[in-house]
C-alpha cells in the first residue's frame, strides 16, 4: 500500500469536494439540451458536445474556488500545473456517446492525486442513481455503503464489461480478441463509460473489465475505486496500467485473462 503525506482529514476534506462538485456537475447535465453542437476530437466518432465543455468549467471554477494552488487535468483541455501538490484530474462527461444518445451510464469522475498516486476518486452516474466514491487505503463506496469486488470468480463463469477504442486499427485487433474471448467466459457487456465499468467491478456488478487506449482522466477516479473495493488494476504485463490495454478484475479472474489478452 502506498502511504500518502496527507493526513485523513484532508482526505476527507478533498472527497467531500469532488462528490460535491460531482453532483452539482450531474445535476447541469440531467437538463440536456434540445440540440448538440459536435466538435471532433480525434476521428469523426471522438467528438465532444457543448455540455462537456460547460460542464468541464463548471467543475475547475468550483474546484479551484475551494482550493486555489491546486492543479488541473482534464479531457476537454483545462491544464493548470499545481502549487499545492493536489492535482485534479477530470473527465467531465465520461460516455459522451451515451450522453448524446440519452442512454444511461454516463458520468462525472472527479479525481485527487498527490506525489504517490490518487488519493481520492469520485465517480457519479445520475441515471443510475449511483455514486461511487474512495480514500486511497481506507476502501470504497457506492451509495455510501461498502463495496467489495466478486473474487475468486472462474474464467468460464464471469461476466465481463469491455469498450471499444476510437482507433479503426485497435477496433479490428478488439474484435479479434472478443472472438477469442467469447467462448471461454459466461458473458461480454459493452456499457459505454470506463469509469462506470470499472465501478461495476468495484461493487460486483461485473466480474472483470478490460480496454485498450484509456486516458488517464478514464482510469483515475474508477481505477482508485476498483483497487479499493479489492480488484487489481493493471496493463497487459500485469504491472501498472497503461494505454495500452488496462485489466480490472479480481485476482484469481485478473490471472485467468491476462493470457488472453
């Protein structure tokens, strides 16, 4: 376990903020709009709207308001380099897909990190009346209440959540893997939002989730969550996570999937 430099009340004092904060953010976004207006991103399928960068404001004014030496990363560009040794780190809406579409599962997820890692996570889903939240060592939340990952889970009984990358080449290596995968496991659920997914393996939702090409605003907050909730967190060495494929399960299932993929 890594031990932070900050003391619990300020721990408790930044999560107080991001939930916060996140729920403000999640009550702008229950009002969509009438219209979208798109602006591509990476590809003509990576796009965000006019409420990720309202939101987005929305979120380092208020952060920033409370606590004005800290830094910023976020998806939609905000950058502030810290002064305090707390960064946050923020993807305003993750699932914009959803959002568009008016499917559930999409999120706010509002991250701290210190020198060590991320101290806290907040993760807040308004369509699934879900809020799901962390102290990095003193276990996770949803709703409140405490959350454990499913561990020990076998390989041909666990449900597993993925998503697809935006990159046409990773999608065509993704769908080799998902039919490899497919026949081995009980089911694949494809739900839209990292960070959500990576929350639903915190609380058992899903037993295992797995994707290429996250950003670290994707894995902050969720990823802190699901560690909590006692899921190991990795890239595809099984060591730290990185862009290139992040694996979250449960020890025993974490074991069983690395090879595949």
């Amino acid at each position: 376990m890594a031990f932070s430099w900050l003391d619990n009340q300020v721990s408790a004092e930044l999560l107080k903020l991001a939930e916060s904060v996140a729920r403000d953010t999640g009550a702008l976004l229950m009002d969509r709009p009438d219209t979208f207006t798109l602006t591509e991103k990476s590809s003509a399928v990576d796009f965000a709207t006019q409420m990720d960068k309202a939101a987005e404001e929305m979120i380092v004014s208020k952060l920033l308001a409370a606590r004005p030496e800290d830094g910023i990363i976020a998806e939609e560009g905000s950058s502030r380099e810290s002064k305090s040794g707390i960064t946050w780190v923020i993807d305003p809406i993750d699932g914009t897909v959803n959002y568009l579409y008016g499917l559930p599962g999409w999120n706010v997820s509002i991250a701290a990190k210190d020198k060590d890692g991320v101290v806290v996570g907040v993760v807040f889903a308004p369509t699934l009346n879900s809020l799901w939240s962390a102290i990095r060592g003193q276990g996770a939340l949803h709703n409140g209440k405490k959350i454990k990952c499913n561990d020990p889970v076998s390989l041909d009984r666990a449900l597993i959540a993925t998503g697809f990358a935006y990159d046409l080449t990773h999608r065509l290596e993704q769908g080799a893997a998902m039919a490899n995968l497919l026949p081995k496991i009980r089911d694949l659920r494809r739900n839209g939002a990292a960070a959500v997914d990576l929350c639903y393996v915190a609380m058992g939702a899903v037993d295992a989730y797995f994707e290429s090409s996250l950003k670290e605003w994707d894995l902050a907050a969720g990823g802190l969550i699901a560690s909590e909730a006692g899921a190991k967190v990795s890239g595809r060495s099984g060591g730290a996570p990185d862009s290139e494929l992040v694996i979250c399960a449960g020890s025993a299932l974490h074991a069983a999937l690395l090879p595949l993929l």
